[in-house]
C-alpha cells in the first residue's frame, strides 16, 4: 500500500445522526416494544423468560466486554493499527454501563435461575462446602462490582481519548497505558468471575477451571466480527473511507481467525480432559448437551464456530474483502449467540430443545436498545482519535 495516504484533517470526521434518524426511530420503537413484552413475559412466564433473558444479557455482555478488552490490549502494548478503528470499540465497551440496567432482572429472577439460592444450609452439603461464595449479598455487590470496574475502566479509556481530541496532548497517551495496565487483570477477574456467577453458577454442582479463558475467547473472537462489522456499516455510509483501509481489514480478519482456533483449542481441551477423568461433577455438563435435539445444535457449534471459518479465514483474499469477511463476522456473531443459548437453555430444557418466543425477543429487546444509544453515541466525537501521536503511522499501515 503506498505511504501517501490520506492524512485526515484535525477536525476529524463526524457521524450525521440526522442521516439516520429513520433507523434510530426504528430502533427506538423496537427497544420500546420489546421492552414491554418483556415485562409482560416477565410476569406471565417468569421461568422461561428469566433464561431467556440471561441468554440474551450474556451475549451482548460477552461482545462489549470483547470491544473492551481489545481497547485495553490497544494501549498496553502501544499499537498502531488499531489507532482508526480504537474509536468504535470505545464506543461499544462503553455500553457496558446500559448493559447494567440490563443485569436487574437477573437479580430480581435470581430464584429462577439459580437453584442454590433455594437451598437451606444444610441442606447439601456440596452446596455448604461453597456457601461463603455462593450467597446472595456477596452474589449481589459481585453483580455491581463487575459493572463499576469494567465500566468505569471503559469510561476513563474514552474520555481520556476524546479529551487527547480537543488538544492533541501526548500526556493523555501515556495515561491511557497507565490505565490499560490496572484494567488488564481487572477484566481478567471480572469477566471470570462473572462467568462463574451467572453462568457457572446455573448449576453449582458444576465446575471447570478453565471456563474463564473459554467465556474470554468467545468475547474476544465475536467482538473483533462486531468490529468489521461496524466499520462495514460506516463504509458503507460513506465514514472512514479515507482512513481505515484494507490493510486494515487485513489485520482484523487475522485476529478473527486467531481467536477462531483459540476458542476452539480451549473447548476442546476442556471437553478433553472432563471426559477423560470421566468425574461425574464435571461430565453432567456434557451429557445434557448431548442429550436429544442438544445434540445437533452442539455438533453445528463444533462445526459453525471452528471448521467452516477456519477454513474460511485461511485465505488473505477473504480478509482483504470487506464485504466477504463481513459475511464471516456475521456468521461468528450468530455462532456466539448459539455458543451462549448452548450454556444456558439447557439448564432449564434438560431433555431437550424447547423454543420459546421470549428466546428471541430479549435478545431483540437488548439489542435494540444497545444500537439505538450506539448511535446516540457515535455523533458526539469524531469516528476515529484524530490527534493520536500513532496516527500517521495507522493511516500508513502495510502488512
């Protein structure tokens, strides 16, 4: 690619809300919409709607924990590439402070959802033996811990880069490391021991040391599509054509194809080694997924996450076509969804697949209302960190 790219003007380049006014309204009437139905789910069918809910809570927690992660990784190891595209994943990390409100009727239908809260002490004596981590007030300020860490974290990445915006000070790069390095094992933490309370914690029989890593290599893979994804979008819009290149696109196939064999090396090693000691805490997992219509829905995780985009994202053609990898992002963006409907519906339908309306309209309900304050969001900075000390050498960017 030649060094004589186009260098953008100070000023940046600014999102025009009012272009989309038509989609935000719709987004808007189907965040209002589905919002209401979920309450009215919520009282009628509280059971199926509070696993639903979480299925589709987790889901878009996992992609903005994944944005936030790939912010943190941006500064800590002081990279140039992603300077064009650091600027939507601030944007999307951000929502985890929405996705907050989000997490109340996980704690309000927490008796639903998680068996051992309806268990007296003594009466198990598995349950007993975790009883100081596995009780509700501890349970509850985790819940709120999570958010203030990994939100606040996401809130002082951004302002400190819209802050570098306005004057172009290279002190604020140096203390957007500073706090790349104090939230890299604070997203490690959170996002682990998030995964073991809302979903480890479906069955507390249950357990696996290496779920944590498992949970991140989804979020880090389906975040990076999410990514092309958005950059697609505002190509396609008439955004950033000038700055983010395929060269660009190049990179960010390469991660998706990294985390595609991650994801798959940390499952099967689980897998692997739970049923190679064949311990029957650890196995029940298992053997419900792979139990009647579980089954296929299972081997089509297997396949769809891993084989096809593997074989896929091999090709550096694919990766320099943003349309094509587009199509593959969107692929792993529904992988994802069906990874985590994998996690948690079985521990409501045992014997079996049982869809339900509420499986499909929380996650429509929460997306919708996450896209429409996206684009609440995307207008109030500049589409990329305009004065960036990296900037020239992003825009140069050649693999």
């Amino acid at each position: 690619m030649s060094e004589r790219a186009e260098i953008p003007t100070p000023e940046g380049e600014f999102f025009e809300s009012t272009r989309f006014a038509g989609l935000s309204l719709l987004l808007g009437l189907g965040a209002i919409v589905g919002l209401v139905l979920c309450l009215i789910g919520g009282i009628m069918s509280p059971l199926q709607f509070s696993y639903s809910w979480l299925f589709g809570f987790i889901y878009f927690f996992t992609l903005c924990c994944g944005c936030l992660f790939w912010t943190i990784v941006h500064h800590a190891t002081d990279a140039e590439w992603s300077v064009v595209v650091r600027r939507q994943l601030e944007n999307i990390a951000l929502l985890l402070l929405a996705l907050a409100i989000f997490a109340i009727p996980i704690l309000l239908l927490r008796h639903q959802l998680f068996e051992w809260m309806n268990i007296p002490p003594g009466r198990d004596s598995a349950l007993d033996s975790k009883r100081q981590y596995l009780n509700w007030p501890f349970f509850a300020f985790r819940a709120l811990l999570y958010f203030v860490l990994l939100g606040g974290v996401a809130l002082l990445l951004r302002r400190l880069s819209v802050a570098q915006d306005r004057d172009g000070n290279p002190g604020y790069t140096i203390w957007m490391r500073k706090v790349a390095f104090a939230g890299l094992p604070i997203f490690g933490l959170a996002l682990t021991f998030s995964a073991f309370d809302w979903l480890m914690g479906l069955n507390y029989r249950w357990f696996s040391t290496m779920w944590g890593p498992y949970i991140f290599a989804g979020a880090a893979g389906s975040s990076m599509s999410l990514l092309v994804l958005v950059i697609t979008a505002l190509r396609s819009a008439g955004y950033l054509r000038g700055v983010v290149t395929l060269e660009h696109y190049h990179i960010m196939g390469k991660w998706m194809f990294a985390f595609c064999v991650f994801w798959a090396y940390i499952g099967f090693s689980q897998y692997m080694l739970q049923w190679y000691a064949n311990i029957p805490e650890e196995t029940q997992y298992y053997i419900v997924r792979n139990t009647e219509s579980w089954w296929p829905l299972s081997l089509l995780l297997v396949f769809g996450r891993f084989f096809g985009p593997f074989a896929i994202l091999l090709l550096q053609s694919i990766k320099k076509e943003p349309h094509r990898l587009a199509m593959i992002a969107g692929w792993i963006l529904l992988m994802q969804a069906l990874d985590m409907y994998l996690i948690v519906l079985p521990s409501l339908h045992g014997t079996g697949v049982r869809l339900s309306i509420w499986d499909l309209l929380c996650p429509i309900a929460i997306g919708c209302s996450l896209a429409f304050i996206y684009l609440r969001l995307v207008g109030r900075t500049s589409l990329f960190p305009v004065r960036d000390p990296r900037l020239i050498e992003s825009l140069r960017l050649t693999n």
